[in-house]
C-alpha cells in the first residue's frame, strides 16, 4: 500500500445537485416499488455482506428481489438482494422453484438422485 496521499476529487454545484437528484430518485423509487427506505436496503445489504443472496458476488448496487406471487395478493415480501445476472435468472424461471430444481438436475446430474 502506497502512503501517497490523495487528494479528495472537488466536484461543480451542477454535479452535486446530479448527485442529491440521483439520491432522492433511489429512495423514491425503493419507496414506491418495495416499501424500503434507503436504510433498510442498506441493513439488508450489510446481512448479506454487500453480495448477491444466491451466488455471492458482489455488485453495487444490488436488485431487490421480491416474491411476485405475494405481491399478486398485495403483500410486499422482499426476500434479499441479488446481483443483476441472479434475478433475472429467477425471472426468468417465473419464481416457480420447482422449474428451477428441474433446471438444476439438468445441469447437474449428480443432483438427480
């Protein structure tokens, strides 16, 4: 590690308020579409160490992901965080385990029993 010392990067007024702008879109957004405020995806992502809840990579930020089926009964579950390439996976597969368990035998034949 270097003991060069940085100097912090100095950005415009027009920048900042870009900045605030994007902050605020976050928040209504989680808000909105999942009931979370910027603090509880920030607790949820710190349970799951800033990774993806199924492969464990890290990706900033992460996609909340959300069981659409309760959703269908006006019940917002958020299950965890996942990476871009996870939930669209699982969307994919319309959330339906069952086709992602056949998915994963094919795959992977030692599952298969």
């Amino acid at each position: 590690m270097s003991d060069e010392i940085r100097t912090p990067k100095l950005i415009t007024a027009e920048e900042m308020a870009g900045l605030q702008a994007k902050v605020t879109r976050r928040a209504a957004n989680l808000k909105s579409r999942y009931n979370l405020s910027p603090e509880d995806y920030d607790l949820f992502a710190e349970m799951q160490e800033f990774c993806c809840a199924i492969c464990e990579r890290e990706q900033d930020p992460l996609c909340v992901d959300h069981d659409h089926k309760a959703e269908e009964k006006g019940v917002m579950a958020v299950r965890g965080l996942l990476c871009t390439r996870c939930n669209v996976g699982i969307g994919m597969f319309k959330d339906d385990a069952e086709i992602l368990r056949k998915a994963a035998e094919y795959i992977d034949p030692k599952i298969r029993g």
